[in-house]
C-alpha cells in the first residue's frame, strides 16, 4: 500500500508511535516506540529476547498509531504485517532513531543484539489519512 503524504510526513519526523502486537494467548500488548520508513514500508527496532520480536515471529500481525506532536489530532492508526526481520544494518538504524529523537547515539548493551522490523502497511484510518 503507498502510504499518504501526510502519514510519510508523520513517520519521518520525531513522533512517537505506539505499536500492538498480540501475546501468544491473543491478548494485546502495546509498546511506545521510535519509527521510521523506508519507501512505504515502516521500520521499527528492539532488542532480541524481548515480548515485540516473540509476538511478532508467532503472528506477524501489527497495529501501529502514531500522532502529529505538534497536532495531537492528527493521527493514522495502521494495520499491517511484518515482512523482515532484519539484524544487517539494525544498529546502524537504532543509532539513527536515536539521533532522530534525542540528537545522539544510543547506548547499546554490551551483549544486546539488535533487529530491525520492517512493516508492510495493509489499511490506514484516523485523522491523517481522511485529510490526504
């Protein structure tokens, strides 16, 4: 799916997302995160051995809403799946969020490794998509 102007503009800017994915019981669990894109796929990073990757690789299935911080009542909620789960590059990427959200590196433990997730997005609803 191309994603709109508007919502391209959201995710490359430095707004927070939040990000739904399922637990293996089909409860939700949601995450506040740092994102990016690439074309119209959104991008995402964690660590190995934490609950997003887990769920992720058992369902692929993911919500994502994500908010304009100058405009809060500009939104896009998007549903999708994840297509990769990438670790060439990955802490390259966490630097570069980090850098896009606090102006510096970020500290990666010793040992950690990290894993980009890329998002193919199949639906947009909320306030961003209806202005586009």
């Amino acid at each position: 799916m191309n994603l709109p102007e508007n919502v391209k503009a959201m995710l490359d800017g430095p707004n927070f997302a939040h990000l739904a994915t399922l637990m293996e019981d089909g409860s939700p669990q949601v995450t506040m995160m740092w994102v990016d894109r690439d074309g119209d796929h959104v991008r995402f990073n964690t660590a190995e051995g934490r609950v997003k990757p887990f769920n992720l690789r058992n369902d692929p299935r993911i919500a994502i809403s994500i908010y304009d911080k100058s405009k809060p009542y500009i939104n896009a909620a998007m549903r999708g799946k994840v297509v990769e789960f990438r670790h060439d590059g990955a802490e390259d990427h966490i630097h570069a969020l980090s850098n896009k959200y606090t102006g510096k590196d970020f500290s990666i433990p010793d040992g950690a490794v990290r894993v980009m997730l890329v998002v193919e997005i199949e639906s947009i609803g909320g306030y961003a998509a209806e202005e586009s």
